[in-house]
C-alpha cells in the first residue's frame, strides 16, 4: 500500500510539472493546460492563425506557425516570450524537425514545396518541389528521411535527407493529410481523410504493408475523415484523430487490428502525447476543448475547455 502511495505520488508530481500547449486557430493564441488539475493557466497571444506546433529536442524552444503572418514564430519555453521567427514560406501549416533539431522542413500548400531552413542560420537553404498541396509531413527518427504527402496528387514523396531530393514516391489513398515515422524508423503511418484509412507503409522498400479501413458503428462513413496519427515509442499502440467522428482510434501496431474507438470532443484533429507516454492529448476543432486519454485504461478521464478552434498540441515536461 505505501509503494503504491509512493507511486502515485510521483505520477502527480510528474503530470504537475507538465505542460500541455495548444494552438488556438481563431484566437490567434496559445494555450497552456495543467493536466494535473485538469484546468486552462493562461492563454498567451501569438500571431494571425496559429496551426503547427513543435518542441526543440532539448525542450527549450517552440515553434510555432502562424499562418497568416507567413513565418514560423521561435518562443523560449521558460518565459513563452518570442525570440525570433523563420522564413517559413507562404501560409505555413505544418512542419517536421530533424532528430538533431538543426533542420525544419515546412510544408507550403500554395507554392507546392517544401522549405528546408537551417535553424543555427535562421536561414531558408533549399526548397523542394513536390506534388500539389502538401502538408503531411514528418522527419525519420534515424535522419534518413522526410517524407511529405500531397493532398490533392494522392502521393507521398521521399526525400533523401542528405542530397536534399526526392528519391521515390508512393501512390496513397484520397487526400492524405497527417503522417508519422514509427520511433524505429521502420515504418511510416500516414491518415487519408476521404478514404477513411490509415496506410502502413515499410520504410526500406517504400511499399505498403497494411491498409486500414475505419468503421465506427453508428457513425456513417462520410463523417469518419482520419487526420492526426502518432505511434509510441515501443511500436505498440497507434492513436488516430478521426475528425468530425468525434473519436480516437486505438490500433495494435503490431497486429494493426482496430482495438476500439474512443468518443471525444468534436472534429478531433490532432494529438500528443505526454513525455512519459501514459496520457495522450487531443485537440477538438468544433467543440473547442482538449481532451485527456488515460493509456493504460485508454479511457477518456478529462475535458478541458481551451478557447476557439484548438488545432496543434505538445506537451512540455
């Protein structure tokens, strides 16, 4: 009974160390959430149309995109006050950073490319051509690879992290919109929103390994749009924002059988989880709220009011 106290102790301080933050798309702010109490701290502005969100490896910057400002904004997570911004392209929205934290690539919707900064320099160095609409996008854990997926081309492209190039591309389902590397670096899991379908592909031969159709009873197929998707670090468990289905999908990421389907907030667009991987965050575009799954129960404990349109998440340890 006291290991137990004990143990339970720790979790709590753990969780009360933690931060959760969200992009708040029509507030044009930052939220900051305490998990442990369940409750909005503050919420800080930030710039015109904030969507993606990153932490630096060593957890000391935030990246944030702010769409309609046209650049990627650089915060110091000690005091959340801006230190610099990048020259992210045309109408930023998604990025991906590499393991080291040296590089970012950023997806640009409207010019059809992918800008490579050097962020020692501050610098834009490369930009990439790719398929029409990209914003999926995601950097390998082993720095081999981005890939980048193109709406409306139906594709994903690899790019060699070394040359800078697209090497090879893979016919996806309809509309991929959100893609990640599993933390082996083995395999790539990327969401098509018309399709309904989470596609595993094998990251040595570039092919498909599994397609998985979503189906949710009581939940016609049309509403069942998957968009977020992140895989933990033991390649056990797969985690799937479903849209305006309003759940999460659990997915055995060894047997990629659908395990069940958890009910959240509304029009679930992306996740994250916590540094220890016990939780898992979800942000709910329509109901604007922010949802708390408990991964060992996988049972949804808390909903926590955010402000309007929360799209990006991360949590700060």
């Amino acid at each position: 009974m006291k290991k137990w106290f004990i143990y339970s102790m720790l979790l709590t301080s753990m969780a009360q160390a933690e931060t959760v933050i969200v992009t708040l798309e029509k507030d044009n702010a930052l939220a900051l959430v305490d998990p442990a109490t369940g409750t909005l701290s503050k919420t800080l502005p930030i710039g015109q149309r904030p969507r993606g969100i990153a932490l630096s490896p060593d957890f000391k910057t935030l990246y944030v995109a702010t769409s309609d400002d046209h650049t990627i904004k650089v915060i110091n997570t000690e005091n959340f006050k801006e230190i610099g911004k990048l020259p992210s392209g045309k109408d930023p929205e998604t990025f991906a950073l590499s393991p080291n934290g040296e590089r970012m690539y950023v997806s640009n919707e409207d010019d059809n490319q992918v800008t490579v900064i050097d962020l020692l320099k501050k610098k834009a160095t490369h930009n990439i051509k790719v398929g029409v609409e990209p914003e999926g996008i995601a950097a390998s854990g082993d720095n081999q690879w981005v890939a980048s997926a193109s709406e409306t081309t139906n594709m994903l492209h690899w790019i060699d992290v070394k040359t800078l190039k697209i090497i090879d591309n893979t016919l996806v389902d309809p509309r991929p919109r959100a893609l990640t590397f599993t933390p082996d670096s083995q395999q790539l899991w990327i969401t098509s929103e018309m399709a309904g379908t989470v596609s595993i592909l094998d990251t040595k031969t570039r092919q498909l390994l599994k397609s998985i159709k979503l189906e949710i009873p009581g939940v016609t197929q049309d509403k069942i749009q998957p968009v977020g998707v992140v895989v933990d670090n033991e390649r056990r468990w797969a985690y799937v924002a479903t849209g305006p289905a309003n759940r999460v999908a659990v997915i055995n990421a060894q047997t990629f059988a659908v395990e069940k389907y958890l009910l959240v907030g509304q029009r679930v667009w992306n996740l994250a989880f916590s540094p220890d991987q016990k939780r898992l965050y979800t942000t709910n575009g329509v109901s604007n709220d922010l949802s708390i799954i408990e991964l060992e129960s996988h049972t949804v404990s808390k909903s926590i009011g955010v402000g309007r349109y929360p799209w990006g998440v991360v949590a700060l340890p």
